[in-house]
C-alpha cells in the first residue's frame, strides 16, 4: 500500500490528497474489516441449492443493513424471482461521475464437505488467509469495495464520484434474474463505468485486469433405458445399460486430440492474429505455472495452443458431474434404469451460446444407441465478453493498482465466465473493468477456498484510488459503447 | 397343488401316503404363513450396508427362533466375521439321506425408493402378490422349504429325510465368510443332497430347474486427477477431467457390437456344441419373452446369440454404477478430482475369475489416459457352475414340481450367480439341486419386488413332495461327486 512512493507526479499528490484520509481509516480498522468480512461469509449464501433460499435472503439484508450502516443511500433489498438483489446508491457528487460497483454475495456448495480442512462456512484464519466458501468468490472481493466507500464516508464523509452498487445473489447459476433488472431499470442505473470484482491476480505482488470472458452454457443430458433397474445376472448382455451409453456419448465429445467433437462446435471461435497471441505470451502465466495452480504434473486439450491460450481464446467443455446406478456404499447387481451428466462449455468470440445449444442437441441426437433414449436440457447462456484494455476507465484501474499493490497489473484474459458483463456492455452501454483480488491458489470454486488478507488491504487501497481516480475521468460519458475491444 | 391327479402310479400312492398330512397342514394354514413371512420380510437385512449389521442380526434371531418353534434341532446362530449364520438340523431318520436345504436372509438395499410404489420394508399385499424388498430374493423361496418341514413337523412330528438348514446372511454380497463355515464344518455338514431355492421359473405354470449358474467377479475402478477439484473456468481445456477419463475407459470395455473389448477374455468361454444350444432353444424364453421381462424395446449385445444365451453361456460385463463430481441440485462449475465405477463381471465355464481380474487390471493399465491415475479393486470371485441334470436328486426335484405346481419343470440355466453352488460342489462334494420359485416379472434386485403368493402355496407343496421323494433317493451317497454336467 505505498500511496506516496518513488515516481509520484503532480497529478499523483492531487489524488493522493483525496485518498490520504480514507486510506488511512482502512489501515487503522483492518481488524474491524476482517471481522465483518467474516460475519458476511458465514452465511451459507448457497444459489444452486434451492434449500438455502432463506440463508440467501438473510445475507442480503445483512448486507444491506452493512450498506446503510456504513452511508449508502437508498439502500434496498430488490425481490426477482429467484434470490434478491442488493442495491445502494450515493449520487451527492453532481457534474461527477457515475461508477457501477457490482458484486454477487451467493457462493458454490462447499460439498465435498470431506476434503475440506475446516468447515467451509466457518470463517477460519490461518497465517495471512481467510479460509471460508465465498472468501475469494465473490464476498471478500465484494467487500474490498464496500470498505473502500466506508473509508471515504467515515472520514470524508463523502465519496469522490457517484456510486450505484449492484450485489446480485444468483452469479454462480448465471445471474437468471439480474438482466430483466437491468433492463427494467436501465435509467436509473445510467453511470459512465461499471467496476466488476470477481476475478484474478497472478500473484500477491502481480496485479491483474481481466480484457476478456469466456461465455458459457450449461447442459444436463440424460440416458434413459429399462423402465426400472434390472437384475444384471438375468439381463446383463441382452439389455443395453444407459450408463454405459452415457459414458460412450461422453466419450463421443472430445476427439482423441482433446478437441471437442461436436461438428460445426469451431466455426465461428475467432483466429487470433500474431500480435494478440504474442501480447498474451508476454502477459499470460506459463504452461507451468497453469499447472503449478492445478497442482497437476501434465496438461491435457488442443495441441497448438498454450495453457493459457486453451483456457482463454479456445472454447472447452467439461464434464462436472455425471451419476447413475448404485454408486454409494457395497455393490448392487443391477443395470440402471438411468444416468445424468452435467455438463458446461466454455465459449470465446464469436461463438454464441444458443447455437453451441443447437449443435450439441443435434450430435447428441446422432450419438445416441438406438437402445435407449436420451434427453438435453440446457441453460443459463452467457455470451462471451471483452473489454478495451485501453479505455480511461480502465486505465484508471491500472493506475489505482500501482498504488494499492505497489505494481502495475497485467492484462489478462480470463477463461471464467461473469454473466453481467455483456449485460452492462449492452444493456446499458458503460465499459466494464474488471478488477480482480483473487489468487491463482485461493482455491476458487474448489474444497479450502480462502482469500489472502494482504490481498484485502490491498484491494481496499485500491479501490479507494480507483474511485479518487475516477472523479477526474475525462469525457467518461462520450466513452460509452466503445466497449468491444477489436483484434489485432 | 393337485396332489394326487391323473396319471398317478402306484409309487406316487406311496409318496402321497407321507406327503398328506403335512400339505393339509399347509393348506389349513396359509393365511398364517403369509403374516409370518410379512414378519421375516419387515427386517431390513441389507448386507452391502455395513449400517444395517444390528438389522441383520436382528433377522437372524428371528428366523432362529422360527425355526426352533416348528420344532427344528440344534438351531444355531453362528456368528462369523460378517452377518451371522443361521443353522438348524433335524437328523432323527437314521438310515435315510440328509438334505442341505440353503437359503439366504439378506437383501439388496431398497434404493432408489422414490420407484417404490409401497415402502420396500413394509410387506404391502397388492391382489395376489406381496411387495417388498427380499420378498423373492431370497425370503419367501427360504421360507417356502421352512413351512413345508413346519408342515411334516406339525402334522406328522417327523421328517421324511434328515435336514441341515444353513440360512446365510451374505449372498448378496458374494458370501464372503460361508466357504470358511462350510470347511470348518465339512464333516458335521456332510449330506446326500444340497437344495437351493433361489432362483426363477417361467411362468406360474412353469416351474424351472436351473442347471447352470454364471459366475461372478465385481471391480471397483477408481480414476484420480487433480488434488481437489478446478474451477472449469480457469482450467477447462487444459487440464484433463478424471470423470470424463473414466468415461472414455468404461466405453474402452466393449466394442461396437456389444462384446467385451477386454484382450484374452473370451479366450477361456467354452464352445457349447448344436445338441445343447437346439436344447436351449427349446426350453429357455424366447428374445421376445425376454424384453417383455425386461420392459424394453429391443436387444442389445453379442451378435450371432439369442438374448438367453447372451445371459446364460456368454459372460458380460456390467456397470452397475458411477460417480463423480457435482451431480446433486444445481451446477457447479469444476472439473471434478476423481470418479468411481462399480462393475460386475458375470462368468460362464471355463473362465476364472481371478484370471479375469488379472486381465481387467492389465487392460485397465493400458488404456488410463496419461494425465490421470486410475486404481482397481477386485472382489467377490464366483466360480461359473453347471449341475448334472440327470442326476436323481435332480429328477426327484422334477418330480416334485409336478406335484407341486402341476406341470413338470424346464431345465433352465441362469444369468445369475449364486456363490454357494460351487462351493458346496466342490468343498462338500454333494449334488445341487436348483429348484427356483421366483418369477420374471417379480423385480428381483429392482423397485417393487414382489413374491406371488399362488406360488409361495404351491412352493410349499413343491418342498413337502421333495421331502418325501427325497426319503427314497437310491444310494444318493454313492452319487456324490458327479456334479460337474459335461458337454453334449
């Protein structure tokens, strides 16, 4: 957190007179922050899980009553169909800009429950990390924003631009709810730049900005056979197994390369020029490090593209779960009546999720023995997403993370997916930057999830930067719609 | 249960004379036995849930003191490293053979019970047939020999034969510790004859003897990737997925025509010459009668077989089950860490189990994807049996199926496996005889099992004819050995 190091210009001492109270707040209640980020994490804010919808309520309106507490205005917990959405504004800067802070309060199951060191929504603090499900994805990120605004208010009592905070509860299904309100209330949300917290640093001293988003669709396929389960003495040879069919089908997805086999699945991923894939070499974490993170010995997928390129401007589909028969304890002599995959692709420019639907009905359609049926299902579509790494207000993150992690940050591609993206891109037109704190080891979506403490001060003091940073955006209205970064 | 119709030689007078009064009984006393079967069934004697230990013993109490009441000898429950072992005797007709009568308490677990249309420990009589779990599998066919020395006991206070009851609690489960018991107890087991009701008719009216059994040999394949699980975004394409590995192995199993793809397994599968497979075809169902059991459309499997010999002298290789990942509610967007199989081979003559299992672990070495870790685990070894059809003990079952059901039985081998069959063939040296009550629609090892009580009756009558019969076996000793059925 050097606010004030070697290099400072002019222009850096203006800034730094706005954030020198606020950063100063932040660093004398770090043991205050980290006790409410913990308190917000110990709900099991679970959104695939229907039998949590009451744990995700109650965490919205803890966190707005956190909101109002700490000075937000017109704090509301908005009902959707599904899980509510927090919102809260402070628009007391007229002339000045208008940011858009999102972030999603739900988390993935912590199942399974066995590989975890501690139980997954007890906030537990070893050395420098917070171990807890939703400590990195997406709360601790989240709240690194919202103790950036409690530091203007607490000690300024007023922020440097006009804020619009959108926490959503529903991100991990794929935000099924949070366009219709977005589009509903696409006046009210005007803003010039939307600031989007939910992805990647490289290191703890290797700052990041994510320019791109793989797109997403999610899938469940299942295999029907006998009406009920057989005796696999009486009928095993004669009847066929849909879960032997299953895995067949699966294996039909990829061809023996790691290519997905679905035909047509390619034809519309974008051929990146030399320059782009050169930049990304000079910026991307290594084949070695992909694997490091993984904690694999070797690498798997296309040949011709690095591990980073496979993750980023390749699409993928990977299977995420599949059951059938008797899988628990003991042995059961039977042939299965049925099986279920999940499945999700991954999707770069200039695919598009409803047609990857299609193309993958169709094959599933070929690829299915004739005895037994098969069924799709396929949901929550996302569409790929870039950002112009070139934009003020991006570039104004870069400079706010000099300041907060004491280096500048690399311009990465991420292969996750963050389904508002192309919403604020098109549904509102505002350039998005996406700011991420997470650590490539944090354990992301995976047993022992934990966000590193540093990483936490530190994304504070940059948000408190990037919002005196963005009080002196010029022009960031005409920007607007200027968001589709163009290749090289 | 027409006991003396047309067609009535004077020796069947002299049977009829021993078999009157106890298929009196029997018939004054149904109503009695079918509320005391609905008790034996109510245990939940699941034997592949370690859980339900307390259950099984529980149900070999039971059945115990059951069998003291009707007035067994040195009734016995045998504790061994697993579920106990029911033992009984009545050896009070010196000069005359002694019958093993077998039968096992244990059953198959009711999941998955949402199929169950009556809860499946909850006997539910539904017109002629009574639902539950282990209704025919194997409890009502044991007790249908228990009422019908209950029936002699009661009426006639004798025996027509000496018996020794061994009433397993492990069948299901491959019975892992009744070899041990039947080798410490070879001598005090000693007998002519060995009867086994545990498997199936035709139809109501066609009862069966089955003369060959499959063997059996059961896997566990496990395949590991990662340390824990990956966020599918950030490593989807670049890391291989351990359940989609699996997949790919499981459909490495079989090739495109529904045989074993499995180097060297068919190698040892006996050739059956015209005479026995123009005898199969005139006793065993038609492919027709098959899928009708089965409730599917069409077949699957070896080419150039008809489904009863695909079940009967071809082995198979089913997946009963299969895990990994997130299955559960809702999506979870990871590349799982591992994925568990469950398999089952079923085995004909001249194939050895543990010569499989070696083929199995050497097959599933070669074809593991380098970027992941695959491990076997082997069990439940089942020899394949054949029985001697001509035997007397045999045409003495014949006979008493005549009596008892009315039409005279067809020689019928099966698909399942009974481990007892082998080793009472070859550690006791005595004849089996497979006299089955169980019907095709009656969903053995499936949802809604069920038991036909007409055929419970006329089981009953079926075992009091055997006994009789079975008082004038010439010289069963001296047949002892000849078990093994040679080749036409």
């Amino acid at each position: 957190m050097d606010a004030c190091g070697p290099g400072t210009t002019a222009l850096d001492v203006v800034k730094f007179m706005t954030a020198l109270r606020p950063l100063r707040y932040a660093h004398a209640n770090r043991r205050q922050f980290v006790a409410e980020l913990k308190e917000f994490i110990r709900f099991p804010s679970v959104s695939s899980d229907p039998r949590r919808a009451a744990d995700l309520n109650r965490c919205a309106q803890w966190l707005a009553r956190h909101l109002q507490r700490i000075g937000l205005d017109r704090v509301r917990v908005v009902p959707t169909r599904g899980n509510p959405i927090v919102y809260a504004s402070w628009l007391r800067a007229p002339g000045r800009p208008t940011l858009i802070i999102y972030g999603h309060y739900d988390v993935l199951p912590g199942e399974p429950l066995r590989e975890w060191h501690t139980p997954p929504f007890t906030p537990t603090l070893k050395n420098d990390d917070l171990y807890a499900r939703g400590a990195a994805d997406d709360k601790g990120q989240l709240f690194s924003h919202v103790k950036a605004m409690e530091s203007y208010l607490k000690s300024s009592r007023a922020l440097p631009v006009n804020v619009k905070c959108i926490f959503e509860g529903e991100e991990e299904i794929g935000s099924p709810h949070l366009t219709a309100f977005i589009e509903r209330n696409k006046r009210a949300l005007r803003a010039d730049a939307a600031v989007i917290s939910d992805t990647r640093m490289l290191a703890p001293d290797r700052p990041a900005i994510s320019y791109a988003q793989r797109g997403g669709l999610r899938a469940e396929l299942e295999v029907k056979g006998p009406p009920h389960e057989l005796h696999s003495g009486n009928f095993g040879g004669a009847v066929h197994n849909p879960l032997q069919a299953l895995c067949e089908m699966i294996a039909g997805l990829h061809d023996a390369h790691g290519r997905v086999a679905i035909p047509g699945f390619y034809d519309d991923v974008r051929r990146w020029g030399e320059k782009e894939r050169a930049f990304m070499a000079g910026t991307g974490p290594t084949d070695e490090q992909i694997l490091q993170d993984a904690k694999v010995e070797r690498g798997w997928g296309e040949s011709g593209f690095s591990l980073y390129e496979r993750t980023t401007i390749r699409p993928a589909l990977t299977l995420n779960g599949m059951a059938g028969g008797h899988h628990g304890r003991g042995a059961k002599s039977i042939i299965p009546a049925r099986a279920i995959a999940k499945l999700s692709f991954r999707l770069v420019p200039d695919q598009h999720p409803e047609k990857v639907a299609q193309l993958f009905r169709d094959h599933i359609a070929r690829i299915t023995p004739p005895a037994v049926r098969s069924s799709v299902r396929t949901f929550s579509a996302i569409k790929p997403a870039l950002v112009n790494r070139n934009h003020p207000a991006v570039r104004a993150a870069a400079f706010a993370y000099k300041k907060g992690f004491g280096s500048p940050p690399v311009f990465l591609r991420s292969g996750g997916s963050i389904p508002v993206v192309t919403t604020f891109q098109e549904k509102l037109g505002v350039p998005v930057v996406l700011m991420g704190f997470g650590l490539p080891d944090d354990n992301i979506h995976a047993p022992n999830e934990k966000f590193h403490l540093p990483n936490f001060y530190n994304a504070i003091a940059t948000s408190i930067w990037y919002l005196a940073l963005a009080a002196k955006l010029p022009g960031a209205k005409r920007m607007q719609g200027q968001t589709e970064w163009q290749s090289s």
